[in-house]
C-alpha cells in the first residue's frame, strides 16, 4: 500500500533539499532562517523563474550561478530606507554620541546593510556631530548586489520626501538635501560619505567575528532568523564590541529570550539599544 506524502509536506521536503543544495553548491547558509519566512520568499522565487515546484528551482540553481544571484534578492532582506525608525537615530544621536566622543578612533558595525539606507544615515549622523573624521563604518551583507547598490548610493528620487521627514524627525541638524544630487529620477549620495565606509561580504550565519566595535546595529536582520541562529549572531555581536560597546536591534527584535542576554544591559530599551556590559 502506498501512503501519498500532502503537498505542504513535499513542499516542506523540497525546502530542505534546496535550501541544502545551495549551502553545499554556493556555501550560502538559509537553512537556520525561519520556516515561515523563507517558505514564502522561496515560493516568490518559484514563481518568478517559472517552475512548478520547488525541485525545479533547485535544478536551475544548481546548474546556473546567474540564477543564484537572483535567488539571493528574493531571500536578502531588501526592505529599508534612510533613518528608518527616527527615533532610533535620535538616541543614538543624543544618548550613544557622547560616549562615543569619548573615544580617540571609532569603528561601527552594520551587519546586513542591504542596499545601504542605514549605512548613509550613520555616516551622515556621524558627519554632523563632528564624529567623520575618527569613524570607520564596516557596512556587511551577504548578498553581492545589494552590496554593489550600497556602494552606489543612488535611491529613486521618489524615496527621497520619506528620506527627508525621517532626518528631520532623528534631529537632523541640516537639510538631507545637502547630501545628494538629484538627476534623471535618481538621488546620488555624495562620495565622500563613503570615505570611511569598508563593503564587505560577511555572513551572520557562517563567519567569524573580524574586528572591535564601538557600535554594532543589526536592525531588522534577526526576525528572519529562528532561535538558534538568532543566538549565533548576538553571540558574534558580543564578541564584536568592546567593552561598554553598544548594539542596536530593530524595532521588533530584543535580547530578552537570547542566551547572551546576561552580557548586556539595557540602554535604551524603547528604542532597542543595548550595551554591554564592563566585566
């Protein structure tokens, strides 16, 4: 007697399998982000390209690197803007800057910095309370062409107004305009902001931490993990700052239920920043 396996559960199978192929193909580690998530993007993905399961979409990975660069926008976090969450910049401008003038040299972490909103929001930040010249951002992601629009830094110029009210609203002290210059639908942001930003390709999920932070900022990033990955990449957070460094997290995330927890204290918890603590 044959016993017929339900189709979200061949799907689940699939799942596995793919997300296993692209691993020990690609060495590109999704297997640990969470079921929900990632069944949802890979089923976007499915449809895009055309296949009618899950299988088939393994075979064109497999078989051709170009269609694994696409993949990896539908599985990147992809969604930010500039000072998104304002009230996240305002204390970061008004409650971590003063710490952080304290320091001769200061290096900055933005782990999955996507097609880099956050990265031209802390160096713009960074530029108007006088912190530029000591700074050295580290803006990291896993996906190569998100990584090339970050260091592009041209964002439609239709973005712009939400760009604009969120500085405004994170105590900007000039005018975002100053920034950029806009031309045929696009904004470009100045270069020289990207004088002391390092791109880099660095996985959460697989690498190692490279270097002492004064601030890490994760946002947005961890929700898309499940538990054990989550713990990983708090855990190379930690092993990242230096003492009484600081970490913030996005909006919906928290340190509440991770097991690195007791290697920091809260800040300012409304806002999802934490440090760690001096022992």
């Amino acid at each position: 007697m044959t016993v017929e396996v339900p189709a979200a559960k061949t799907d689940d199978i699939e799942i596995r399998l793919l997300l296993e192929a692209v691993f020990r193909k690609y060495h590109y580690d999704f297997r640990n982000y969470s079921s929900a998530s990632i069944k949802r993007r890979l089923a976007q993905a499915r449809d895009h390209f055309g296949c009618a399961s899950f299988s088939q979409l393994q075979d064109k990975v497999l078989h051709d690197g170009a269609v694994l660069r696409e993949l990896l926008a539908f599985l990147t976090v992809q969604v930010s803007e500039m000072f998104r969450d304002p009230a996240y910049f305002k204390a970061i401008r008004e409650k971590v800057v003063p710490h952080l003038r304290t320091y001769p040299s200061l290096k900055i972490w933005v782990a999955g910095c996507s097609s880099g909103e956050e990265v031209y929001s802390l160096a713009i930040l960074l530029r108007e309370e006088g912190l530029e010249e000591k700074a050295m951002i580290y803006a990291t992601d896993i996906n190569p062409e998100a990584l090339e629009k970050a260091e592009a830094g041209i964002y439609g110029i239709d973005r712009i107004p939400q760009f604009t009210q969120n500085h405004r609203l994170s105590g900007g002290k000039s005018s975002l305009s100053d920034y950029y210059t806009a031309a045929y639908g696009g904004a470009s942001f100045d270069k020289s902001l990207r004088s002391r930003v390092l791109f880099s390709d660095h996985s959460l999920v697989t690498d190692a931490v490279f270097g002492e932070m004064h601030l890490v900022s994760c946002r947005n990033v961890l929700i898309y993990f499940d538990r054990e990955l989550q713990d990983r990449a708090i855990g190379l957070f930690r092993d990242s700052l230096g003492r009484k460094g600081f970490l913030g997290l996005g909006s919906k995330e928290s340190l509440r239920f991770s097991k690195h927890s007791d290697a920091f204290a809260d800040f300012s918890r409304d806002d999802r920043i934490y440090q760690k603590l001096g022992a």
